[in-house]
C-alpha cells in the first residue's frame, strides 16, 4: 500500500501526527492523548467561566505549543436566561411526584454539595455565551459545540484565529454548518455516549461525508477500535471523535465504580433515554433510566427542566458512591474497553490495529 492511511486533510488542518480525537472532561487524559499524537478536546459545560479559564491555561503549560479543543453545548432551544430556581418552578406537580417515588424507593441519598448540574451551559442561553467568552478571550485553538450549530460565533472565533467544529446527528443539520463555514463537522450516530441522534453512525458519517467537499468530517459513536478507525477513513471521514473510549483509561478521574462497570459492560448494559436531559441521550442503565421507560411514567420534560429533575437524582449518587444507582454515558462500543490501559497506549493500539487492517484489506500486492 502506498501512502500513509491515517495521515489525512484533519492531520494536515490541526498540525497531528494521528487522526484520533478524544473527547474527555479530565485533563491529565487530554494532555496524554494530545502529546502522544492525537488531538483532544475538553468537555467544559458543566464549568464556570473562571474554571474553563483555569484548565485551559493548565492545558497549555503542559503542551508545548501543540494544540487542543474545547467543548461547550450552545442549545437556541433553552430559554435565553433564568436563575435555576426560575427555571425550577416551571417543573410540573407530576414529575416532581414521580421524580419523589424514585428516590423513597431506591433510597437515594441526597447530593452532598452545590449540584453541578446546575452550571451546565444547556440549561440557558446566558451560561453559555459566559462560558463561549472565556474560549474566545483565550483563544484555544478549537471551539466544539456538542449541542447546537455554532454558526453564530464563527466570525468572532475565525477572526481571533480559532477553528470551529459542530456535532451533528443528522444530515440536514451538517449541511446548514457547511453553509455556514464551518470547520470541520464531527457526524455523530445513535452507538454514541451521551446526547445523539438516531441515525446509525455508518450511515450518518456517509452521507454527510458526501456533501462536505473540502471541509473535513470527523465520525462519531461507537468507534473504539482501529477497525473502527480504519472504516470510519474508508466511509470518508478524516479523523475519528471518542469519548467511551477513554472512560476506564489510567488516567481517567472518572470514579472507580464506573471505570469498572465500563470494563464489564456490553451493548445491552447501554440505553437510549430522554430521563437525563429531556435530549435523546445513551448513557449506562441504571433505576432512573428504567423508571422513567415504564409506561405509566410520566413523559420526560423537555430540556433543560429533565436535567434539572434528574440531577438531584445523579449527583446524590455520585456523591454518596452509590454503585446501585450510578450512571455515566456510555456509548456501543463499550463492549471494546475491556482493560485499563494508559491512554497513550489506547491510541497506539488503535492506530496499529488501523494500520494492521488496511494491510490485511489491501494484501501484498
Ligand atoms: C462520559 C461522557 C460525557 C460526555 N459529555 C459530553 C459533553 O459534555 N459534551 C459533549 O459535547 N459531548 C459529550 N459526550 C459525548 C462525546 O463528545 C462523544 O460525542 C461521544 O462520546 C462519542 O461516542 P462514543 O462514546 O461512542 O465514542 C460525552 C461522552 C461521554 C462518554
């Protein structure tokens, strides 16, 4: 074969020698993934401004000048402003009963401290344009909207030098952040972890490969082998986006019960839920999620009063340790993580298994 499979048109964009992003909220797995090679971007939302400013001038002291990305969820659906207490009263007599019987039921402990949910970037408009204005000022080198088209920040972000790359799920969306001039679009399917669409990745990622012309398309959900990686290539995408995959990884500050529960989990431990957020979202099964799937459950509010109604939930397990009730993202191809490898050598593993089947695919000749 000639030529390097994996050096592709996002490589050439982002200055990095492997087409592999991992997207994770701990630091010490983005700087690991950033200097083995790979490019990573650091999930925020859930962050005030003052510690997105921190961790990004964290990140950059470790890096030597390599670069990385940050991500935020800029939903237009959520009201434009609110306090949470606001917010919380628009949250229905019915589910708020409902959301009682769950925590007498499996006895769930209350959260021991301020709800961090309750600084998430999707629950206002406000958040998170406080959150956007910190990335510009600092400049990072990529702005992601994991949520919502970030088309109404491109001339500010292009004009301070900033690449920006939207999510989407599907295609008519990712035409809409060509149109707009975006950087690169991250096609995300129903395998994914957290908030996705349903539309299969295998056919997401195709089509809109096919209508992005120059502009690099980055796959998403599912993919944590270089099987995956080296098919993501062959459907047209330039690079492959990962969270699941760096959950149960060394360095991963993820809490020991989930790292653990991610290492002996499969496909059917995984569920497709609007409990969380009021968003469709694939994240580990737990009492929450098989509740509200009842039929005679209310039907999930929409975002961002769910999250609201769940976080109590989720952080009262969190706190309190509870493995009976915990819950994280997690997408299908979570059957793959199965051993609890530094994250550099994740990455290496997959770009050999990557290399290894386009050998085997294209034989000697
Ligand atoms: C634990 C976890 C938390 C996540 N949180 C966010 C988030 O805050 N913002 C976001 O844009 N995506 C989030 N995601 C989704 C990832 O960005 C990514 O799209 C997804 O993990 C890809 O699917 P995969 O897990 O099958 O690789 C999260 C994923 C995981 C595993």
């Amino acid at each position: 074969m000639s030529g390097d499979p994996l050096h592709t048109k996002l490589c050439d964009m982002l200055g990095i020698e492997f087409p592999v992003i991992a997207f994770t909220h701990c630091k010490d797995v983005a700087v690991a993934v950033i200097n083995g090679g790979g490019f990573a971007v650091l999930g925020e939302a859930m962050h005030t401004p003052e510690d997105i400013e921190a961790d990004v001038r964290w990140i950059r002291d470790r890096v030597e000048g390599r670069p990385f990305g940050i991500d935020l969820v800029l939903p237009s659906s959520v009201p434009p402003a609110g306090s949470v207490e606001e917010l919380m009263s628009n949250i229905p007599d019915t589910h708020r009963a409902f959301a009682q019987e769950i925590k007498e039921r499996y006895d769930v402990p209350d959260p021991k401290g301020q709800v961090d949910l309750h600084q998430w970037g999707g629950l206002n408009q406000e958040l998170a344009r406080a959150q956007l204005d910190v990335l510009l000022e600092e400049r990072v080198p990529v702005i992601a909207s994991g949520l919502g088209s970030p088309a109404f920040m491109l001339d500010a972000a292009h004009e301070r030098g900033i690449k920006v790359f939207g999510l989407v799920g599907k295609a008519r969306q990712a035409k809409r952040q060509l149109e707009a001039g975006v950087d690169a679009i991250i096609a995300q399917g129903y395998d994914a972890a957290g908030h996705t669409g349903n539309v299969g990745t295998l056919s997401i990622v195709a089509e809109v490969a096919a209508m992005a012309g120059d502009t690099p398309i980055i796959a998403a959900g599912g993919i944590t082998t270089g099987r995956h990686l080296a098919a993501s290539l062959c459907l047209g995408a330039s690079g492959v986006w990962t969270g699941t995959l760096w959950l149960a990884c060394r360095e991963s500050d993820v809490d020991m019960i989930i790292k653990e529960r991610i290492l002996e989990s499969t496909v059917d431990d995984t569920t497709f839920s609007t409990s969380i957020s009021g968003m469709t979202m694939r994240v580990l099964r737990c009492p929450w999620t098989e509740e509200w799937a009842k039929p005679e459950a209310p039907a999930p509010l929409q975002a961002p009063y769910q999250m609201l109604l769940s976080s109590d939930y989720i952080q009262g397990a969190n706190d309190n340790r509870r493995a009976d009730l915990m819950t994280e993202a997690a997408g299908q191809g979570v059957s793959f993580v199965t051993s609890m490898k530094p994250a550099k050598q994740i990455l290496f593993d997959m770009v050999e298994e990557a290399l290894d089947t386009f050998d085997g695919i294209c034989g000697d000749g």
